[in-house]
C-alpha cells in the first residue's frame, strides 16, 4: 500500500497546484484559496468521520468474531443431552463419569483448549485446561454466595439472557481473556453453566499495530481504562480491580474537564443505545494533537473502540496554507481556469471517496473507488480501497467459517473417542479370554489339592497352582499398565483402617519369608491416626509388590516395613512415607536411574536368576502418583535396598465411618462342625455359565463348600426357565453368554422378584465392569478365576447361614 510520504515532490497535489496558480492575479488566487479550502474541508472532514466510524465498527468486529465463535462451541456444549442429564444426577457415577468425558472432549475444540461446569444445585465448579493438568480432579472449587469473586456466578442465576461474556485480565501475564457463560436451562431453570475462556491478547495487540502512525485504534474498559495502545506505557490493565489513584485512564490525558466530560458522555449514550452498530464522533486532544476520535462501544464484554484518525495529516496541509503569486491581470478568466482545475483535481475525487464511504456506511462493502493518479488523493484512494477490501474479507462467509470450523471439530472429537472405545473393548475382551482357561487351570488345582494325594502329587498340584498364579500376576500388571496407558484406571478415596490392613499384608508375607528363613517386621509410627481416607487396594497393590521383589532378592537376613509421617503441615493433606527394607543384593548404582521405567529390569541378560516383567515398579510409581506422592529408592550393591513411596490421605472422623448402605454387613466365616452341613445341602443355588469346564470348577467349589444342591443352566434362556419352575437361594450368574447374556438375564428376573441374590461371576476385569452390573441388578460380583476363600465369603454375605466346607 503506498504511503503519502513516498509520492514523488513534483507529483504531489500541493506542487502542481502553487505551480498552476503562480501566473495568477494574486487577489483572484486569494478568493479562490478561501473559496476552496472552506468547500473542501467539509467534503474532507465528513469523509474522516465516516472513515474512522467504520473502522470502529471493524476493530469491534475483530476483537467479537474469535469470541462469538466459542460462544457457539459453548451454545453446543450447554445442548448436550448427557450433560443435562449429569446436572439433574450430579451423584451418579456413571453419568459423571461419561460426562467428564465428554467435557474434556472439547479441550481440543475450545481455541484455548479450556472448559468449565457449574452444577447449579452444588455450585460445584468442574475445570480443566488445555494442558489437562486437572485430569482426575476437574471438580476445583465450590462456589459460595458470601465470596466476592464467585458473585457473578449467582447474578447469572437471576438473568434471562442466552449467554454473557466477562472480561478479565492477568495483570502478571499481561493476557487478555474473556470468559463465556451459557446458562443450562431446563424448563426455564438454570440448572448449570457451561463455558470456556478465549485469549484475546492477540487480537488487542493487532488493532494497535498498524503501518500508519496518523491513524490507530484505542481499546478502554468501562471506566477509561486503557486496555490497548500503541505506546505500551499507557496501557493499565486490569484497572478496575485496583486503586483509583493508581489507574492510568484516557481521561489523565484529554488537557481539559470540557474534553474529559465530553467523551464521557459519548460513552455513556452509547451504553444506553441498544443499537450496536452506534457510533459517536467527536474532535479531541490527544498526544498533544487534536485528532477525530470514533468511538464503538463492544456491550458484550463491556469495552470501548476508540478509533483515532489525524484528519488533517491525512489529507496535508497543502489546502490550508498554500502560497499564491497573485497577477492582476485576467482575474475573472484566470478564476474560472481556477475553479475548473480546482475541481478536477480534488473536489470531484473527494466526493467520488465520500460516495464509496457512504456505501460502505450502508452495507456495500464491495465498493471500489478508481483514481489512476499518483498523489496524496491517489494514495488516500488506494488506502480507502484496501480498508474496504479487508472490511469485506472480514465480514464475508463468517458463519460458514464457522459452521466448517465447528464440523472439523465433532469430526476430529468422535474420531479420538471411537479410538479409545475400540481400546477399551480390545481390553476388555483380552481380560474375559485370558482368565476364562486361568479359572479352569487355578479352579482344578484347588480341587486336586483338596482330594487325597500323595505327597509327590500334592507338591505337584501347589507348584502347578503357584505357576499358574504368577502367570494371572503377570497377566494382571499387564492388563493394570494397559489401562494406566489408556486412562481407564481410577483411584477410589474410601475410609479404611490402614494398621487392619498392613496387619494382613503382614499376615500373608510373613508366612513366605518364613520360607526362606527371613525375619519379617511392620511398624507404624503411633501418630498415625487409625482411620484414613484413601484407596487401601492400591496401597496394598504397591506393598505386594515391594515386598514380593525383597523376598525374591534376599537370600539371609531381614525384611522390614515402616510406615510414618511425611509432612507436618496441618493444614495439608496427611502424607505418609511406606518404605520396605531388605539385606539382598542390592541394585548397582547405574541401574536405579532407571528402574521405574517400563519393561525395564537389573538383569536382562538371557541367562537371569530372577523373573518378573519389569511392570511392577512402573505400575507402583504411576498409583503412588496418582495418589498425590512419589516413589523411589536407595540401594547399596551387596547390602541391601530400601523402596519407598509416599501417599496423600485424608482424615475422616472414626464416628463417621460406616458400612456402605443397601448392602448387608458381612458375618464372620465360620467353619463348623460337619453335623451343620446339611442344612447348607438343602440350599438351592442355580449357576447359569455356558462354559463347561466354569461350570466344573463352580459346581465342585460349591460341593467342597457344602452346597451340594446345586442347578446349571448353560445360558440366559435356560435360566428363566429353571426360575420360573423353582425357587433358588441364590443365583452365580455369568456375564458374557449366548442367546441371552448374564445382564439382560438379570434384568428380566428383576422385573418379576427382587429377593433372590444374584452375584456376578465374569472374567472382565476392566474399569466399571462392577458398576455395570450393580447397574443391571446384580448384587455382587466376583471375577474369574474362582478363589474358594473369596466365593465363600462371598456367599457368607448374602446367605442366612455361613458356608461349611466339607472334605
């Protein structure tokens, strides 16, 4: 775009014109001088106007299209059915759980990769950013009516409009946000909030960034704070959260209260006016210059577009002060050649500009005003022509834009989430394949070891049984890191008892130290309160695997467990330190760096000692972190080693601690005398599995169990049936089946009674597989392979009468 400065001395306006007048009679020069500059600067003066006002409108534009746009992306969020359905059942798991994940589905769509829901009835506030550092924590905060900065959530409450922007700035980040609130209505109640935040740093930095130092745009919030200047020194953002006599507004630099009043009465009409496409114009100084400011007001975020133009650079000064050789002769013919030059040269070429600025004015951005000519007028049209080409650009297909942006956006979402449902379906069905034959193998060992053998035979069936064991081991750290890998593993927060359960841990890894002639000790600090809130599977997951590797690298000598305090802050959450000690061979000092890592072991030559997956340590050091600790180690090579981990809980009030409700408490299992074995003959149990060696393994635990009276029904159908003719105490029902599966099965049964317990026995054993059937009607669930100890508490549960075992 050509700039006035660079148009050639001899071709400018103001040469050629003191050259053409030079021959004329001085006092005819003079009244055409007047004549002239009166006439042309009206034309010139309302074509400023019209310029800077629609340049106004067009920064606006600028900074609303990007935030309009993820108002859209928000509209769609706030329509989700899932969502509504989430905040009407905000304490259903698994709607919160598909909800969480459909939020988060929009961190790629939101420009900023951030999104927030407000339940209205908890005004529990659930975030993440685009960095998903809030992963497993959305929820960060409740909303409180009595704290100042959550006001605007409950004054959004009271209103009625479809959605509200709210400026913000970060004063030590020096970015510009908006935050966008959609309220959820469901018959005409709001029952959440859903929304994003857009950087519009970028945006406010390019209307001050032009390539023209007489004409650039001034952005202020509603009190004349500047928010956006080309002289960064000006700018107070965030003025409005600060102190009065600290905030740099315009009005500190207008030189007078007549200018300062009159600009702000210009800004509060335009609040007033519901119209927004009004602008104001008035003449103000500004930098010391007296400028033509438009003003814009942007009502959705509250701000005001101040465009500033120098008029009179714009067009020269070569109209005002030109310099005349006045001849006295020909005064009447010289002035008529006069006018007509006049005219031709710039009078008919403003009004030609001052007509395409009145089709812009009215919507025609398509206008194009011609001038071959190499002047200032020249440049101007050129100027004009360029503003109107980008004003046209700007406005033209904007929703279609928006519409093909927002389609690549669900195409890119149901892509990434059809991808983690093929993973988690692959999981699922490697879990149920897997330990189908793992239940038939482990199931006849504990058969065989309860038979009589010989002592051969019976070392033989527990090596076949420890065997097979640590093959569902491996085949368990696989699974867990797949599901670590793929997101689907969940820490739970209950309360538990931790000295009960490191006494158990203890019980059972004393008994296998023993074996190698190793003392075996647990201490816990005595400050440690009784009763903690916390995941007590994953802890003894991670200890299992500790003091598995110790007693597997320890020939002579000790194992310890020590449990004490970390921290001793009060106001922080209990962390608590758990180190397993042991005098094995210790790990050379160039292998701990990377011990932690996956598939990754102190010996991986061909001909190593020790077995083991290199997964364990690597699922431990993701659980510790996920439980808001750390893991680590220090190890000496012939002296022994020292694991560690830390984990955050909380404290919970031991009166407050209670067994889950609609679930009956668990008696002790007994074992009587044979003489109580027949009253648990008697005890009618259907076993519906359509496997034939599962239902081997089933019937035959039941019989060592006491329960001789047992049915099979190979399938869902076949169960109904059985049902429909004879009442069971209780009913095993497998999952996955032919014809009719184990949770349509449950539901028909559910629908005709709803006494008889039906305990799920599956193979899955994948997140939520136990909600899914708690949700079909079940009332519990084991997984395969079949433990004799864990069916026969199961069955103490849910039975009048705890199980005898027989031999």
């Amino acid at each position: 775009m050509t700039s006035f400065r660079s148009v050639p001395f001899f071709s400018r306006l103001r040469s050629r014109f003191t050259l053409a007048v030079l021959s004329l009679f001085l006092a005819t020069g003079a009244v055409s001088l007047w004549v002239a500059d009166r006439a042309t600067n009206e034309i010139v003066s309302r074509l400023a106007e019209r310029f800077a006002t629609q340049q106004a409108l067009v920064d606006r534009e600028r900074i609303l299209a990007p935030v309009l746009m993820e108002v859209a992306l928000s509209r769609q969020m706030s329509r989700s059915p899932l969502l509504r359905a989430w905040a009407t059942d905000e304490e259903n798991p698994d709607l919160k759980q598909l909800a969480l994940a459909e939020l988060d589905s929009y961190r790629k769509s939101f420009r900023d990769g951030s999104w927030f829901y407000i339940l209205a009835d908890s005004r529990n506030y659930y975030f993440n950013d685009k960095n998903d550092s809030y992963r497993g924590r959305e929820l960060t905060q409740t909303l409180e009516a009595s704290r100042p900065a959550d006001s605007w959530f409950f004054a959004l409450l009271k209103t009625k409009e479809d959605y509200q922007l709210n400026p913000n700035v970060d004063v030590a980040l020096n970015v510009t946000k908006v935050w966008i609130n959609v309220p959820v209505r469901e018959n005409g109640k709001i029952i959440a909030v859903a929304g994003s935040g857009i950087d519009i740093s970028a945006f406010v930095k390019m209307l001050t960034q032009g390539d023209q130092s007489n004409f650039y745009s001034i952005l202020l919030n509603a009190n004349g704070a500047i928010q956006a200047h080309p002289n960064p020194a000006k700018i107070e953002l965030n003025a409005e959260n600060r102190d009065a006599s600290l905030a740099h507004t315009i009005f500190d630099d207008l030189p007078d209260s007549a200018e300062r009043e009159k600009l702000k009465a210009a800004m509060l009409r335009l609040s007033a006016d519901e119209n927004p496409e009004s602008t104001e114009t008035l003449y103000l100084t500004i930098d010391g210059k007296k400028r033509l400011v438009a003003i814009a007001s942007i009502r959705d975020i509250g701000w005001f577009n101040l465009a500033v133009m120098d008029s009179l650079s714009l067009v020269g000064t070569r109209l005002s002060t030109p310099f005349f050789v006045v001849f006295f002769s020909a005064a009447i013919v010289l002035l008529t050649l006069l006018i007509l030059l006049f005219d031709r040269m710039v009078i008919s070429r403003v009004e030609k500009l001052a007509r395409g600025a009145s089709e812009i004015a009215s919507g025609n951005y398509s206008t194009h005003v011609s001038d071959w000519r190499d002047d200032e007028i020249g440049a101007l049209t050129r100027s004009f022509n360029f503003m109107a080409a980008k004003i046209a650009d700007s406005t033209a297909n904007l929703e279609a834009r928006v519409f093909e942006r927002t389609q690549e956006l669900a195409r890119a979402r149901d892509a990434a989430e059809k991808a983690t449902h093929a993973k988690s379906v692959f999981l699922a069905n490697m879990s149920h394949e897997i330990r189908t034959p793992m239940n038939g193998i482990i199931g006849m060992c504990q058969l065989l070891a309860e038979s009589p053998l010989s002592s051969t035979q019976l070392q033989d069936i527990q090596t076949l049984k420890s065997s097979a064991e640590s093959l569902l081991t491996i085949i368990n750290d696989i699974l867990d890191f797949s599901k670590i890998e793929a997101g689907k593993l969940d820490i739970e927060s209950i309360a538990f008892d931790l000295r009960s359960t490191l006494a158990d841990i203890a019980d059972f890894m004393r008994v296998r130290a023993a074996e190698k002639n190793l003392a075996f000790s647990c201490t816990v600090a005595p400050e440690i309160p009784p009763l903690l809130l916390g995941d007590p599977h994953r802890i003894r997951q991670i200890l299992l695997n500790f003091l598995g590797n110790a007693i597997k690298f320890t020939d002579r000598g000790s194992i310890s467990v020590l449990v004490k305090k970390e921290n001793t802050d009060t106001d922080s959450p209990l962390l608590l330190r758990f180190e397993v000690a042991d005098t094995g061979i210790g790990i050379p000092a160039e292998k701990q760096s990377s011990l932690f890592s996956a598939f990754t072991q102190v010996d991986d030559s061909t001909s190593r000692k020790y077995g083991g997956t290199g997964l364990g340590l690597a699922i431990s050091k993701n659980l510790a972190e996920r439980m808001g600790g750390s893991c680590g180690l220090s190890s000496q090579e012939g002296a022994g080693s020292t694991f560690w981990f830390t984990a955050a809980f909380a404290l919970i009030d031991p009166l407050s601690a209670a067994l889950p409700k609609n679930e009956p408490a668990a008696p002790a299992l007994l074992s009587p005398a044979l003489g109580d074995a027949p009253s648990q003959t008697a005890t009618p149990i259907l076993i519906v599995e359509d496997n034939l060696i599962n239902q081997l393994i089933a019937k035959r635990l039941l019989e060592t169990l006491g329960f001789a009276n047992t049915e099979i029904a190979n399938n869902g159908i076949e169960a109904l049936e059985k049902i429909a003719g004879k009442s069971f105490a209780l009913i095993l029902m497998d999952c996955q089946m032919p014809e009719l599966d184990g949770y349509e099965t449950t539901k028909a049964i559910r629908e005709k009674q709803n006494h008889t317990p039906i305990i799920a026995m599956t193979a899955n054993a994948m997140k939520g597989d136990r909600e899914i059937c708690l949700a079909a009607g079940m009332d519990d669930y084991i997984s395969k392979p079949l433990e004799r100890e864990i069916l026969a508490t199961t069955l103490s549960k849910w039975l009048q009468k705890p199980p005898a075992p027989t031999p």
